[in-house]
C-alpha cells in the first residue's frame, strides 16, 4: 500500500496489484506523528531515547539518541594510573562489574606480559561467571517485565540476591567490586566460599528450570518474541554485533571459545545456539533463549572450577601484583566475553607515564544497539519494546 | 423453558423477608419531602466500592502478588502493613491537583469522573443480597452491559484531554479494546439470559436457587455453559483492563496509558473506578452463571446446609465471596501472563471468542429448547 498524490482527487491510499494501480481510499491523508520515547521511559533500559516516525501503531523509523549517561570514561583513564582505572570499569557495565575489570585487565596483563598464579584465574573464571549469570538474571528479568510479565522479573531479582551477597563476601561490596586487580586479585576468596558455591548452584539449578517453564515457555511470552525483530546472520556480523545477540542469529562465536583466555581451555562447556526449532533463527526469542540457556553453562563452568581449583595454602592473591604498573611503549588491545558480548580495552603507553596514553573500550552494547535503526523499521510499537529488551543494553557501557 | 412462562419460586428460606425488602423498605424511607432512603440505596454501593478498593483491592492485590512474587508486599504501616492503603489515599490527598498546562482542562477534568461513573452506575442492577438490590430493572442485565460502556467516553476523554501521545496511545487502544470486547462479552451473558428467560438480575439469581445447591447454578445445569463463562471470563479480563490485556495502560510501552498525566485524588478515582468495574464485572460473572447470592452448599438429608446458608445477610457473603474469588482470579492472571499484543488481542476477540460466543448461543439456544 502507498500513498499517492492524484491531480484533482487529493491524497489517495492504492495498493497495486499484477501493476494495475487499486484505489483503496480517497481524501486521505495520514500523517506521521513523532513520538520521543525515552530518555524517561519505563522500558528504554536507562536513559536510551528513540525518536520514532510513527503511523499509527506502526514505527515507521526508530533513530537513537545516546550520551544521556556520558561520563568521560576514557578521558578519565588517561589521567588516573592503571590500577586506578578499575573501578571506572565497573562503573560501565554496572552489571557485570566483574567482567569488565577482567577485561581491562587482560589488556594490561598483555601490556604487562605478566605471569598469572593458577587459583587467581580460577577465581577470577568462578566470579565473572557468577557475574554472567546475575547479569543475564536482570536481562531475562526486565525483558518479562518489557513484555508485561512482572513476577519473573522478581524471581530473578531474588535469585540475584544470592549471587550478590556472594560476591560481596569475596569483594566487600554488591555492584561495584574492584576485586579483580591487574596480576591478581584485591584478596583471595574466604575459606567457605565453595562451599557457600556449591550450594549456590545447587540452588539455582531448580530454579532456573521454574524460570525457563514460568516465563520461556509461556504461549503469551513465544507469541511476543517468535519471529519479531530477526536479524541473518550476515548483517548481525556485518554490525559488528557479539554474544548472546550474535549467537541468537545463529552464529557460534564465543571468545572463551574461539579466542581463548585463562582457563577456559581447560573447561568444559557448550556454546549454545539456536536450532531453529523452538524460535527463529535471530529473533528476539533466540535472543532469549541464548541467555536462558548460558547460564546453565555458566553453572557447569562454576562447577568444574571448583573441583579443579587448586588450594588456598601459601597463597597470596596480590602475589604478582605489580609494584608499579608502567608497561613499555607500545599498544594493546584486550578483550573478553562479557554477558553482552565482547568488551575489548585498547591501551596505548608512552612507556614513561604510569598513566595510559590512550585508553579506549569498545562496547558491546554500544555496537550490538548500532542494528536498532534496522530492527525497529516497520514495527508494531509493542515490538519496538520487544526489540530494545532483547538488545540487553546498560546504558551505562553505551555511554561510557 | 419458553421466555413468557417464568415461574414465580417460592422463598421459604428468606426468613419472612420477600425479595427486595430491604431495598423496598429504604426506599419508602423519607424524611418529610427528602428521600433518604434513596440516597442510602445509592450510598451502599459507593461506600462497598471504597471500602473493597481499600482492602481486598489495594492491599489484597498487594500482598497477593507478594505472596505469589516471594516478597512479603507493605509490612511497615501497621501491623503486617495493613494501614498502608489508608496512609497511601493520606498521602493522594495531599497531591497538588495538576492539570498539565497544555491539556483540554474540561476533558481532563471531566475524564476520570465519566469513568467513575459508568463503572458505579453499574452497580445500581447488583442484587447485593435477596433483599436488597439498587433498581430491580427487568432489563438489569441489559442495562449492566450498556452502561459499562459510557467508561469508553471517560477514557477517551482522559486520553484526549492529557494532550500526551502516550495518553493518545493508551486511550485509543483503550476504546478499541473495550468496544470489540463487549460483543463476546454480551452474547456470553445472552446464553446466560437466555437459560433464566429474563433480563432481571434478581430474577436470575431467583432461578438458579434450589436445594441441591450449586446444582442448580446454570454453570452446571448445561453441558455448554462452560463456553459462555470462559467467554465472558475472557472478555470481562478486555474491558476492564486487566493483564494479559491491559495494553492501554500497558506501563512498558505507554508509560501508563490513558492516565500518565494524572496524579493525586484523579488518579485515585480512576483505580477506583478500575476496581469498581472489576467487582461489577466479577459480580455479574457470579450472578449470570453461578448463581449470584444463592448458596453453593446442598441440602444432604438432615444437614439442610442449603437452608442454613441462605437468607438475605447469607446471600450478601456469598455474592461478594464469588466475586471476590473471581477477582482473585484476575490478580493471579495478572502476576503469571505476559501482556498480549494489540493485533493479537483483536485476533483473539474477532476470531476466537467471537465465532466461539456465537456458537455457544446456538448450541444454548437447542439446548434450552429441546432439553426441557
């Protein structure tokens, strides 16, 4: 259908057909309407704004507005030293702090070329992973809530909790942890602590099937996500997208898989990818569904580290902490699978300073949000929302 | 049963009262030119709605979605958090009344009254008890479906006067859902209607009592009727907004629908009006297939459990407990479904419970005809 100015009938809606031009209606004229959602809106996700076109319903065109949450990240890192820098990481993506610092980590530990004691990676696997799965809890939660489902939302909240206070035992604090320290950890992890883990994912393995049966299962929740928003495969590399968003279009990509770091070699765990059965091939839901069934990988991670951790006698968790951290002139670039996908650091040094030259982050969701111009074209505004929770943002790592 | 031969029941177990003597006697009540009496019969249903919204509303779905949500819901005002409701409407009072600078002020201002009074206008057909209803109409039923309708002039007046897209949104989406629902919804209470052979809400109630209990609920009296009460159940969920269709208020996508703009005692009379209409239509979902104030318990010989649970205090408990269950219903669907889509919610209404509505009138229609 389109519309079409016909002299002396006014605005006029066709349709064609086998190239003959059908007159649907005459004297009429629509106009699109422009309507701001967000930066306040209950399902943008923070303080993301979406200036929609829309017809109706109908979003015409979607153009996001960013910077709402710009804090001058990477200005900062350049005038605080590299230890200094890890607690603005965590300040990124706030809800996977621990990722983040291991990421950035891992870029001056490449900087650096600094050997890492054995127990420091197993921990740090076991509490980013703990982080992956909390993180992903408060995807899967807020996207129920996106879709008009609040009790899963509150589900994941309460078994959140659990993942927290466990993090706060080993750190000292919920969100913003600054545990992870360049060459080692800022203290080793409390003697009980895999124990108190084991039990964790005792715990939660039950309740992640309630959640998958509660919520992934739903006739409403399927109907919602199955087939909307589908990004192939080519335009989804195309974007540069990376985690759960690539691997719902069906695209086996995982740097603890196919671009290995720590331990991970050593672990068993399966790269889950949408099959095309249950959902689209790169819809919202396959969106969903990676994220449901990562973090029961995430568990057998957690597992197996605790079983091939080695023991806490004469450890010392600041072991290989350096002194000093001034790297030699050069540059780096350090990346990692973060729960939204890969967050990469890249560090210059002037080999003189004990602050970086250059300190710049690429964000996943900043990249994988970059396709929200593609995907909204020509949806419903129910699906709109339906996108934009699928996307998983944090505004802010997008703003930085 | 024909429409003409309605048979005139007896009541023995009315304790003396005949029907409506409560209602009949305050309305007869006057104090020398002024109806006082009438002013009481229209004061129960606005004190009722208020005092329900309070407690079971309010707090009752607070503490139901706790329970189901494994919170422990409002705990601090009172003990377990019951004056909360109390401090909450203390707290909407003390609301600065804000009308937005660029609204329509008559249509802001007028919006949530409308809506107040469809959904309370309603509630003069609801036979609280056998003894008392508001105006025993014999098109009561008719009457219930039609006014619940002025509603949509309230919401699109709200919408419209807020002068917000999202308001827009949410009113538009509001009236197209209430309108197309209404049509299900009726035909589900003409099965109904059409098994009693009356439209008089007491007269309803009145065939569906007997001594065998809920036996006698039409629920029960015909293998279909389960199709109009699901319907009807479905359709009552539409238009009253409730999840899995509360896309007008749907706070993800419209903020809050037709009532972003409001605050303070508007605000408060629209929820009020909300669940005032969820009671109404809980109420005649109870009345039209459950047997409205009838007593569900049967006489089993000697245990004359029918008898003794039923009279005109009797019959107020069990109309307000099926409604209250049925609301209970809608808390529980609310805190476990996702919200359905706008194109979806229409698929469901025009091409689902429509064409099925239809036939569970004709399927009504044979039965009552050829099954006596």
């Amino acid at each position: 259908m389109q519309e079409l100015e016909v002299a002396g009938q006014g605005s006029v809606r066709v349709s064609r057909k086998d190239n003959d031009v059908v007159v649907i209606e005459k004297d009429l004229t629509t106009e699109e309407m422009l309507l701001s959602m967000g930066p306040q809106h209950p399902s943008t996700h923070g303080v993301l704004k979406l200036e929609c076109m829309t017809d109706g319903e109908v979003v015409t065109s979607a153009e996001p507005y960013l910077g709402y949450l710009h804090r001058c990240f990477e200005k900062h890192c350049e005038m605080v030293d590299y230890p200094g820098i890890v607690p603005y990481t965590d300040r990124m993506d706030y809800l996977a702090g621990m990722n983040n610092e291991w990421a950035y980590c891992i870029a001056v530990e490449k900087l650096l070329d600094i050997e890492i004691p054995r127990r420091v990676e197993f921990i740090r696997v076991i509490v980013s992973e703990l982080n992956r799965i909390a993180s992903h809890l408060v995807a899967i939660g807020t996207y129920a809530i996106d879709l008009g489902a609040f009790t899963p939302f509150l589900f994941c909240f309460r078994d959140r909790e659990h993942i927290l206070s466990l993090l706060e035992w080993a750190s000292g604090s919920r969100m913003l942890y600054n545990y992870i320290w360049i060459g080692g950890l800022s203290f080793d992890v409390p003697a009980d602590f895999p124990k108190r883990l084991k039990e964790f994912v005792d715990y939660f393995r039950p309740k992640a099937v309630e959640l998958y049966r509660l919520l992934t299962e739903n006739e409403i929740f399927v109907k919602r996500t199955k087939g909307i928003g589908i990004m192939p495969a080519d335009v989804a590399i195309n974007y540069g997208w990376s985690g759960p968003m690539l691997r719902g279009s069906g695209v086996q990509w995982d740097l603890r898989r196919n671009d290995p770091y720590s331990v991970y070699p050593e672990l068993d765990f399966k790269v889950p990818v949408p099959d095309g059965k249950f959902s689209v091939v790169g819809d919202c839901l396959s969106r969903h569904l990676v994220r449901a069934l990562e973090m029961e990988e995430s568990l057998n991670i957690i597992e197996q580290c605790i079983s091939k951790m080695p023991g806490s006698e004469g450890f010392d968790a600041r072991a290989a902490v350096p002194k000093r951290v001034r790297p030699k002139a050069g540059e780096v670039y350090g990346r990692a699978e973060n729960p939204r996908g890969e967050l990469g650091f890249y560090i210059q040094s002037d080999g003189k300073s004990t602050k970086p030259l250059r300190c710049k982050a690429r964000s996943s969701c900043f990249v994988n949000l970059s396709a929200m111009k593609d995907l909204s074209k020509g949806q419903l505004i129910p699906d709109l929302v339906a996108i934009i929770g699928s996307i998983d943002i944090v505004l802010g790592e997008v703003d930085r | 049963m024909s429409v003409s031969a309605i048979p005139q029941i007896s009541l023995p177990f009315l304790m003396g009262n005949s029907l409506n003597a409560w209602s009949d006697a305050l309305a007869g009540l006057t104090i020398s030119w002024f109806p006082l009496g009438l002013v009481i019969i229209a004061a129960i249903p606005l004190v009722f709605i208020a005092l329900y919204a309070l407690t079971y509303g309010v707090y009752g779905e607070r503490k139901i979605s706790a329970f189901m949500q494994d919170r422990l819901g409002p705990m601090e005002v009172g003990k377990w958090g019951i004056l909360q409701t109390l401090a909450d409407i203390l707290k909407l009072l003390q609301k600065e009344d804000i009308v937005p600078a660029s609204a329509d002020k008559f249509l802001f201002v007028v919006g949530p009254g409308i809506l107040f009074v469809g959904s309370f206008l309603a509630f003069a057909v609801l036979p609280f008890s056998p003894a008392f209803i508001g105006a025993s109409l014999n098109v009561g039923l008719f009457y219930a479906i039609g006014i619940v309708a002025i509603e949509v002039v309230g919401i699109l007046a709200a919408g419209w006067g807020s002068n917000n897209k999202w308001s827009l949104y949410g009113a538009v989406r509001s009236v197209a859902q209430i309108v197309s629902y209404e049509i299900p919804a009726s035909i589900a209470l003409l099965c109904g209607a059409m098994m009693a052979g009356t439209l008089d809400m007491q007269q309803i109630n009145l065939h569906q009592s007997g001594p065998y209990g809920f036996a006698h609920f039409y629920l029960f009296q015909s293998p279909i009727a389960w199709l109009p009460f699901l319907i009807y159940f479905i359709a009552s969920l539409a238009e009253t907004n409730r999840a899995p269709f509360d896309i007008p208020e749907a706070e993800s996508e419209l903020v809050a629908g037709y009532f972003t703009e409001y605050t303070g005692m508007k605000f408060a009379v629209i929820f009020l009006a909300e669940y005032g209409s969820m009671f109404m239509v809980s109420a005649i979902l109870a009345i039209v297939f459950l047997g409205g104030w009838n007593s569900p318990l049967p006489n089993l010989g000697a245990l004359a459990l029918y008898d003794w649970t039923s009279g005109p205090v009797w019959g107020a408990f069990w109309i307000i407990s099926k409604g209250f269950f049925f609301i209970f219903v809608q808390m529980w669907l609310r805190w476990t479904l996702p919200r359905l889509r706008v194109d979806q919610l229409m698929y469901l209404c025009w091409k689902v419970l429509t064409p099925f509505a239809f036939i569970a009138f004709v399927l009504t229609a044979i039965w009552e005809i050829y099954v006596p």
